[in-house]
C-alpha cells in the first residue's frame, strides 16, 4: 500500500495564526465582525482606511485590537497575548519538533484503502497519535461515498476528558496517494461538445474517469478489437491430374487456423459429397485406394466453438465483432483424370497401329490442348517416329523437320486407333501420325509436331 501524503507547508515565518486573515472595508465592519463571534485571540486582520491603503490589527483576549505595521502602535501587548501559555496558539518556531513528531504520527497510520468507517476503528483516540490537535487531516479512501477516491477528514474536536476524537469531513477529495495523472478523477460527469482526439460529440466523461484515460482518448483515438476469422484449407497427394484408369491412394491433409475463433468440435471430410472421415481435430487422413475414372472431389469442414473477446485499445472489453460459434469449410481438393499423349522413334519397320505399340513408345505427356507440342529427337540407324493423341483435339497443324527447316507433315501417314488408359482403362480413339521411310536414317534429326 502507498503511505498518504501531507503537505509540510506548516514552518511560518511569521508569528501569525494558521488561519487566513480577514481583509475588511472599513472599522465599521470590523467591529461588527468582532461582535459576531468568530474572531478569536492573536487573529491578524487588515482594515481598508480613507485612502483605501490596508491597516493592520490584531485581536486581543478581550476582544478589543491593536494596531501593528503600517497602522502604527506597539502590537508586542498583542503578540504577547497571543503567544502567552494556554493559549490557543503557541509559539509554531518552539513547537516545530512537536509539530513534526504529530505529522509523522499521523502518516504512521498507513495508507487507509478501505472505508472510513474501518479507519475510525483505530484513531478514534488521541491515544494513538502524538500531539494531535483540532484540524489536523488524514486522508481516506472512502470507497462506498466517493468512488473510490481518497477523501480528507480532521479532527473537529477532541473531548478534553476522554481524549476521544470525533472526525469532520471537509466535502474535498483527491486521489493523493501517487500523485499521479492516473490517480486524479474528473469528480464530475461532463458531455463532450467539441470533438478531439478519441473524444467524439456526446461521449461523457465520467466521475471516475482520470486524467490519464483522458490525455490517452484524446491524444490516441480509440482503436476497436480487430478480429480475425478462423480458417480451414485442405492439401491432397500431388499430382492432382492423373492418367484416367490410374490406382490411387491420397492422403488429405488439413491446416487449421483458430485465430479469433474457438477451439474446433468436430472436424469432417468428404469425398464426392459422402462423409469418409470424423474426428475431434484437424488430422490428415489417408483414402482407400481406388481406380480414378472420374473427377473426384475432396473438401474438409469444422464446426468450432465461439471465439473470446478481445479488448480494444485503451483496454477494455469489445465484443463487436466477436466470433461466433460455426462451421469452416476449405476449398476443393479435385483430382482429374486426363488421357495420355505419346510419341517416341520407331526402331523397325512395324506399323504403330495397336493401344499396346503406341503405349510402349518412349515420351509421354498428359493435359494436352489444341496447340500442344511433342519433339521426338532421331539418331542414325531409327527407321522413322511416331505421335499419338486422343481424337477429342483437332488434327495435327504442323509436324516440322529441323534439318530441312520445313512442314512434313504430308510425309506422315495418319490412322485413328483405339488406345486404353492405365491398367486396362477403356480405350478411345487417338490420332496417330508415323513416319516409315524406305531406308533408316543416317544421320540425327528432329521432328516437332503441334496439334
């Protein structure tokens, strides 16, 4: 706990009482002030005269005054009786060890976080303090009047038989153990009128606000909680595109990303629209093995639960934009089947006009479009070369020989012949361009041709 703070602004120089002086217009109301009451002994007051320059007087015990200062007269009759022993007001220079010894005592009693009411449980009694007077002040912090701030109380009087203290409360109060701008209060609700900073037309200012969270708001504008969506995407086996009638065994691996949102309760994947998998967490799962004749689809989904608020800037609660509690799907996983291209050198004279022969050629492609290329390259002794590709695209634009720079294409014989897919897969018909010359080639070549 932070020890309360006092002011230790109580060494006067001067030998006068610890009260504000009175300033009066003329004796008249002087007078009329010393027949009220109030006044006391030793009590220094300020009287304007006719030129409206201040006079100086100082009460007696009788409640007469004397002049001292500028007013002229010989006030040592007055200080006397103000410094006299019994008197309400000692000599402050020969009490300052006294004095400081109380302040001390006082501070001694800690820092009083709870209620007054707690505090008046111990001080209660000039017994436990050291030279405790009438108005000497402690501050408390009052939580259940003042919002938590530290209120100011003083000794309003002290039974000069019992030593019993009765506490006064002074209506002012202030956070005084830090000192700081964070422990000041406005102490008051206030409407903003004028926009600035994070401070916008009608927002209030509370009681309890301090000055800290109001330089804060206006020199950094409130910035609301940003939240982010959880995420959920789905990697299959690579490659995706396979050669229709090929076995195949993926593995579907999920990545999921909380963020913002709750922890995942079920996570599911689907194949073809049919669920093949449940669990309680995000894994990665391995199919059966199966023959891909037709586009197959993967796609993986989680239901997760609502996510936590966050705060915002200044640190508070800001549950807009909070993530609710849903079902996350990832994108498709689509693994394709394609028909194969092939092309390759022919080694003797038979005529490539079988699935088997045209399968058994040296290159391959898959994904092929109108516009694809195949380049078979020749060596000395190869008796021709071939190319072979599904029917569906259109026939062959071109077949270049590099050696004479030149469309061949005329040279090539074309037939149509059925061709499987992998293991067996039912054929289609392919195009088949080959080319049988007489006699082998002597020497190395290039054919390129484009669909």
């Amino acid at each position: 706990m932070a020890n309360i703070q006092f002011s230790m602004g109580f060494d006067r120089l001067n030998r006068e009482p610890l009260d504000a002086s009175q300033v009066f217009e003329d004796l008249a109301a002087f007078e009329l002030y010393l027949a009220s009451g109030p006044a006391y002994a030793g009590q220094i007051v300020a009287v304007k005269n006719s030129t409206n320059y201040p006079d100086t007087f100082i009460v007696n015990e009788d409640y007469t005054y004397s002049p001292v200062g500028d007013a002229g007269g010989d006030s040592s009759a007055a200080v006397n009786a103000h410094n006299v022993s019994g008197a309400s007001h000692v000599d402050i220079r020969s009490e300052i060890t006294n004095l400081e010894a109380r302040v001390e005592g006082v501070e001694s009693l800690g820092s009083w976080a709870g209620t007054f009411d707690a505090f008046a449980l111990v001080p209660d009694n000039i017994s436990g303090f050291a030279h405790v007077t009438r108005n000497d002040y402690v501050y408390v912090r009052a939580d259940e009047n003042h919002s938590g701030l530290y209120a100011r109380y003083f000794a309003e009087t002290i039974d000069s038989g019992t030593g019993d203290i009765t506490w006064g409360f002074d209506r002012t109060w202030g956070d005084v153990s830090l000192g700081t701008a964070a422990d000041v209060k406005a102490g008051d609700t206030l409407t903003v009128t004028q926009a600035a900073g994070g401070w916008t037309i009608g927002s209030q200012i509370a009681e309890t606000d301090s000055v800290w969270d109001f330089i804060k708001r206006l020199l950094n504008p409130r910035v609301a909680a940003q939240y982010t969506q959880p995420n959920l995407t789905l990697a299959g086996t690579t490659p995706l595109t396979r050669e229709i009638g090929e076995n195949i065994t993926p593995t579907l691996t999920p990545n999921w990303s909380q963020n913002d949102g709750g922890a995942i309760e079920e996570y599911r994947l689907e194949k073809n629209g049919t669920n093949i998998y449940t669990g309680a967490a995000a894994v990665a799962h391995a199919d059966t093995t199966f023959q891909l004749a037709a586009a197959t689809i993967y796609q993986a989904e989680a239901d997760y639960e609502q996510g936590p608020i966050k705060n915002d800037s200044e640190g508070n609660p800001d549950p807009a934009g909070q993530i609710a509690a849903g079902t996350r799907q990832s994108s498709l996983v689509t693994y394709t089947p394609a028909r194969r291209g092939f092309y390759g050198a022919l080694s003797d004279g038979t005529i490539p006009d079988t699935s088997a022969f045209i399968r058994g050629l040296a290159s391959n492609t898959l994904t092929m479009t109108n516009g694809t290329t195949m380049a078979v390259d020749l060596v000395a002794g190869n008796r021709g070369c071939c190319f072979a590709y599904p029917a569906t695209l259109r026939a062959a634009s071109s077949i270049i020989q590099a050696g004479l720079g030149m469309d061949v294409k005329n040279g090539f014989t074309e037939l149509i012949v059925s061709v499987e897919g992998a293991n067996g897969y039912t054929g289609i018909d392919y195009r088949v361009y080959y080319l049988l010359p007489e006699f082998p080639f002597g020497a190395s070549e290039r054919f390129t041709l484009t669909i």
